[in-house]
C-alpha cells in the first residue's frame, strides 16, 4: 500500500500529508514523548518523487455530501483533507489549550479574514475580546476590549491594519459603541460613541476612508480619519451591509413588514432605490445577509421567512440574486437549508456560499448556472462565513467555540 505507516501508533497516512492525522507525528521525526497535541511544528513538503497519496483514515463519522468537499470537526484538531492529502490546521481545538478559539460553551458569532488570508479574527460573543488566528500554524492571541463591552459583529480594513467591532449589548440605550483594533499593537486604539440602542452589521469601504455600521435606526457612516459619524441614514429595519467595490453605493438588508434591499448612495447618504424581497406567491421574504459579486453588479440576498409575528417559519430559505443597476429582482433560488444567515462569495465570483443557521449546513449556488447544492453539514448552527483570497477555503463559525474548515476544492 502507497504512503507512509506512523512509528508512533502504526496509522497509515497518504503521502500528501505531512504529519500523522492521528498522533500528529511526523513521519521522519516522531513526537516527542509528552508533546501536546498541536505543538508539532508542521510544513507542507513537495510531493515529488513520492508515490500517489491515498485517503487517510477518517475521523468520528460526518456528513459529506460531497466527496471532494469535507468538513472534519474534531474535538481535539481540525483537518481539512482533499484529494488524500491532509493539511494541519488546528484552531478549533478544544481540549489542548495551547491554540484554543474559545473554550467550551464560547459563541463564536462573527468572522472574518485578513485580505492577505493570513489570519482569522473571531469575535467571542460572551467574552469582551477579538480572537486572532494565524492560520500559518493555528497560534490564536487575544485582544481585550473594555469590560463592559459586548462584541458584535467584525469588518477588517482593506490593508488588514484594523479591526472595527460593534456593540452587541441588546437593550442599553445609554449610547452603544464601534471600536477600533489596531492589529500590530493588539490594542484598542479608537472608540466612537452613537446614541442608537442597538447595532447590527459592520463594514469598511473598499478604500479604507469609511466604515458603515446598521443600528435599530438605520445607517451610520463613520470616517476613520477622524473616528467621527459623517452621516445617518433613517433606515429602521436595517440589517446586513455590502459595500460596492468601487465604493459608491452601499446596500442593507432591511427586515419587517416590508422587507427590502435598501440601495445608498455613499456620496450624498440617501437612499437611491429601495428593491422589495418577496417569494414568487408574493410572499414577504427577510433579509439575514448579504454579498456582492466582485464587480459589484449583482447581490446575493439569503432571505429566511416569518410569520406576522416575527417568529422564523419551519421551511428552506432563499437566495434573492438582485440586479442593483435596474433594481429588480433577476431570480429567487430555494436553498435545500432553513434559516440562511450569512453569504460570502467567492473571489473569482464563481461560486456563492451561504450558512444555514436552521439546517446547520452551508449551501452553494453555482452563480453562473443559478444551481444550488449543499456543500458540507457543518452542525451547531452556522453564522458567519469568510471565504479565503484564493477561494480554496471557506471558514464558517457555528455559534460554538469551534470554527468549521471547508475545503471549497
């Protein structure tokens, strides 16, 4: 048989991978008796002049819908295995305390990526910090914000030197906050103060100058040369961000009776059209996330339905693809999920990838074919989704201390 047989506990490994999937030995230098789990150092070697790989041996039994697409979540590491190959990766380990994310019963509800897919940042939802992962060996240091504070959701400035968080604090109409992260220093450095009683999203411009930010009354713009609100937009409802590449317009979900995408202009902060987001039976669809393909010319909307008492109803969700130029609605595609809550979009704009708060999976639509599939069954309850630079990997955090790995192939 192809491979290489572990010294440590006799597990066959592919060629491809570079430690044991098992023991985590390397397999020319075994762990060190008494090593911890995750403390090898690990680095992808050449394939040439090896045999072909085989699969390793899997893990606890998951779903895989697809063979090419898996998701590994084990207690102690986390592997991402395509193609027989297997690549440590190990920040959602829970019992080795040596790279842990959160620890057990840790609600990870936001994420994102560096732009250059380095890091990972993790908001833990119960805890006033930012996580930061580097994802080169899965080391994880902290930020800590102020006691008081309740972190929200996550955006990363363009040159990845920032962090903005928001409030997440439910209820206190006392004035809620954005804070800003400088990221070398792993330090709070600017704080901007708004007399909403309630943020939702956060996102930076594509040119850094500024950040926008959903409250229970609408949209706020915040320059980040000052750290002042420039402008509001009274918007109730507002939801879920996505800014246009060029950084001209921006959209929110807007959630309640009338469900819409909201269009704003980022120059004069009014709001240009608003696109109403019903089923084809008429039926009110809500708003959760949002995402624009790289050129800006469509937004993919994952919509979720309620009754009239704002209750979230029992059936699979919907992707609405919006055209932003004309304003309509160009198709609604049914996700085989319940509940969707974020969407990211791949890089090359290829492929749309949503989280299924309800069904703990993430789908995938095909943007060029408009054909749905489910990619991977992640568990827990997905939230937030970040895709890396390349579009090989899609990072999801399932409202758990763990984040889910899925190679995209």
């Amino acid at each position: 048989m192809d491979g290489w047989e572990c010294t440590e506990c006799g597990t066959r490994n592919g060629t491809a991978a570079t430690i044991c999937v098992v023991c985590f030995a390397e397999p020319d230098r075994p762990a060190a008796a008494g090593t911890p789990l995750n403390a090898v150092p690990v680095a992808r070697r050449p394939d040439a002049g090896h045999p072909p790989a085989v699969s390793p041996p899997a893990p606890a039994a998951v779903t895989r819908p697809r063979a090419w697409k898996r998701v590994l979540l084990w207690a102690t590491a986390a592997l991402v295995v395509a193609g027989g190959s297997a690549a440590y990766v190990g920040y959602t380990n829970r019992d080795d305390s040596s790279i842990p994310v959160g620890d057990y019963g840790d609600l990870l509800s936001a994420l994102a990526i560096a732009p250059d897919g380095q890091h990972l940042f993790a908001v833990r939802r119960w805890h006033a910090d930012v996580s930061l992962v580097r994802l080169r060996d899965g080391s994880v240091s902290r930020v800590t914000l102020p006691g008081d504070f309740q972190p929200g959701s996550l955006a990363v400035s363009p040159d990845g030197s920032r962090l903005y968080v928001s409030d997440g604090s439910t209820g206190d109409c006392s004035g809620t906050r954005m804070l800003t992260v400088d990221v070398t220093a792993r330090t709070v450095s600017h704080t901007v103060t708004t007399s909403a009683c309630r943020m939702y999203d956060i996102v930076a411009g594509p040119n850094g100058a500024f950040v926008y930010v959903t409250t229970d009354d609408g949209l706020l713009a915040v320059d980040t040369t000052t750290d002042e609100i420039v402008g509001t937009v009274r918007l109730p409802g507002a939801g879920a961000i996505a800014v246009d590449p060029d950084g001209r317009r921006v959209h929110v979900a807007v959630r309640g009776p009338e469900p819409a995408l909201a269009v704003v202009s980022a120059t004069t902060l009014g709001i240009a059209g608003l696109v109403p987001l019903v089923d084809t039976s008429g039926t009110p669809m809500s708003p959760e996330g949002l995402d624009l393909a790289p050129d800006g010319s469509t937004v993919y909307v994952a919509c979720s339905f309620h009754d009239e008492a704002g209750k979230p109803i029992d059936r699979p969700g919907m992707v609405s693809v919006v055209d932003p130029a004309s304003g309509t609605v160009a198709a609604n595609l049914p996700l085989p999920g319940k509940q969707p809550r974020d969407v990211a979009v791949s890089p090359d704009g290829t492929r749309v990838y949503v989280a299924n708060w309800g069904s703990g999976s993430v789908s995938m639509v095909m943007a060029a074919a408009g054909t749905v599939e489910t990619v991977a069954d992640v568990g827990g309850n997905p939230t937030d989704l970040a895709v890396s630079p390349d579009g090989r990997t899609v990072y999801v955090t399932t409202y758990a201390e763990k984040i889910a790995v899925v190679d995209a192939g």
